[in-house]
C-alpha cells in the first residue's frame, strides 16, 4: 500500500510571495529609520498570526498558507514604533481568528485580516496606536544603533515619543517638506514613511498581476479629485493633494491592503466601483473626522461593500445579455 504524501507545513502561494518580496524595501527600511526594534515587531506579529492559524488548520489538517505572513508584515508595518509587543502580538491573533478563520480560512475571509486586527488594537489601545510616534534614528547616533535611552528592545524614553506626524500636521494646516515624505525619514508607522519604496513595491505586485490595477488606479483617481476639490475649496484640515497622498498609510492601503484578491471586489467592473469608493471616502474620512488617518476604516467599508457591489454588476450585466 502507497504510502500517503504527507501534508506541508506552510503552503506556499505565488501571488503571496510576490507581496511579500514587494513589501521587502518597506520592511528594512522601517529597519533603517526606526532601528533594530522594528525587526523585532515584524518577528513578534508574524510569530503569533503564524501560530493561530496553525492551531485551526492542525484541527482540519490543513497547511497553514503564506498569506499568513502577508497579513503579519501589513500589520507590523501598519503599527507605531513604540508599540508594545504584547498589544502587536494581540492585534495578530485578533486579524488571523476574527479576519480570517472565522470565515473559513484562506479564500472565504470577507475583511482584509491585517486591517481588522490593527482597527481592534487602534480602538482598543488609543494612546499607544495615536501617540506613540517616534522620529527616525538617522542623524541620532547612527540609523542601526541601539540607544540606551530606549531602554534596549523593550521600550522608547518618554523624551523621545511624538505624536507629531506628517498626517497631524497636515490635519493641523501646517507646512510639511515634501522630501522627507518621498524617502521615509519621518514619524510615521514602520513601513508607511517612504513613498519611493512603498511605490517600487506596488509597481512589482502590478507587473505580476499579483494585484489589480483597476482597483489602484479607481482608487488613485477618485482620491485625488475629492482631495483636490476639499483642498482648493480651503476646507480646514484638507492638505494639498500631493501631500496628502504621500503622508500617512495611503500608499501602502492604496496598494497592498485595498488590492487584497480575497475581500475586494472580483468582476472588472466592481473592482472599479469598489477602488473609486475607498478613494472617496478617504479625504473624507481624513478631514471631517476625528481621527486624521482613515485607511482602516475606508477600505474595512470597501471590503463591506465589495460582495454586494460584485452582485449589482454581475446583475447588470446579466440584464443587459437578456435584453440583447
């Protein structure tokens, strides 16, 4: 009697690896600019979401995939500096169990799993999701150095904690340089700071079809006209179009997270409708509410509306075949 091939471990997905070698220039750069300690934030969530789905796909004795990975490094990426470890490592068994296998694993979840897990810690960790910022590490000493005044790995000084973002000042209707914003060398998130990067590594995911790019440029299109439109208007709090799309998580939102294949739209035509509403409600979101960073929020909302966007178009279309 044959003997049974044995199951992997991990089932490894082209279209995942290709997001994860894109995400690899944002990655060392969070390294670069925010020290050794990023490192040990991308180990922390991808440790804890690589063993909460092994313990639901043991029980089905099923692989865990390699989107699993996916949604750790977005979700580390999507965290402050100064995060505690504890808290990154609950926002990854939150986004795998609620995000994913409550729908039954890989291919059902209707969330985009890193977005939920980090709008479960943001809501529920305020202070250390929204104040807890800190300046890059270059011209302080040396980008790979190791201060004593953060007391190791574990955590920052108080001195060296801001909450002073591009994204707040913007908010605030104060000036931001533009050239920091392309490289990265500001407060922000591990891996939102540099623009260049986050654009290299969207450019890679669309010249291998590993994201759609109806979905970016819908998005891109409908952001720019509703930011463009607040700003020349003088909305308070409505910073100009470039700055706006360079500050803050749009970018990687825009490319990696919105262009998720699972929770987005699937028809061509929704997948267009579904880019253009994220990129309406996000200068909204950003400048008439409370909290000046939307992406969560807006492409959660996205994902919402993406099964009943699909069934409108399929119906449609079906309509217009019988008319014929």
């Amino acid at each position: 009697m044959a003997e049974a091939k044995k199951q992997p471990v991990i089932l490894w997905q082209l279209p995942m690896q290709r997001v994860l070698i894109a995400l690899i220039p944002a990655s060392l750069a969070s390294i670069w600019f925010f020290g050794w300690r990023s490192l040990v934030v991308l180990g922390v969530v991808n440790a804890a979401a690589f063993l909460t789905e092994f313990v639901f796909t043991r029980a089905r004795k099923e692989p865990v995939t390699s989107a699993v990975f996916v949604t750790g490094v977005l979700l580390a990426l999507s965290l402050p500096p100064a995060i505690p470890y504890w808290i990154a490592a609950v926002g990854a068994v939150f986004a795998i169990t609620f995000g994913k296998m409550v729908f039954g694993g890989f291919g059902r979840n209707v969330f985009n799993p890193a977005l939920t897990g980090r709008v479960f810690i943001y809501v529920s960790f305020a202070v250390p999701m929204t104040a807890r910022w800190v300046q890059p590490l270059v011209g302080a000493g040396g980008p790979l150095q190791l201060p004593a005044a953060w007391g190791g790995f574990s955590r920052f000084a108080a001195d060296a904690v801001s909450s002073a973002t591009p994204l707040n000042l913007l908010h605030q209707g104060k000036a931001v340089d533009l050239l920091p914003l392309l490289w990265g060398n500001v407060a922000g998130s591990l891996g939102e700071t540099s623009a260049v990067l986050l654009v290299l590594g969207g450019v890679y995911i669309l010249a291998t079809k590993a994201a759609n790019w109806r979905i970016v440029v819908s998005q891109l299109i409908a952001f720019l006209v509703v930011q463009s439109a607040l700003w020349l208007a003088g909305v308070r709090g409505a910073a100009d179009p470039l700055r706006a799309m360079l500050g803050g998580s749009f970018l990687i939102g825009m490319l990696f997270m919105a262009t998720d294949p699972i929770s987005a739209a699937q028809t061509q035509g929704g997948r267009w409708i579904y880019g253009a509403l994220i990129g309406l409600l996000w200068p909204l979101v950003r400048t008439f509410s409370i909290w000046p960073e939307a992406t969560g929020f807006v492409i959660l909302l996205g994902n919402t509306f993406a099964g009943i966007i699909d069934y409108v178009v399929r119906n449609v279309k079906a309509k217009a075949k019988g008319g014929a």
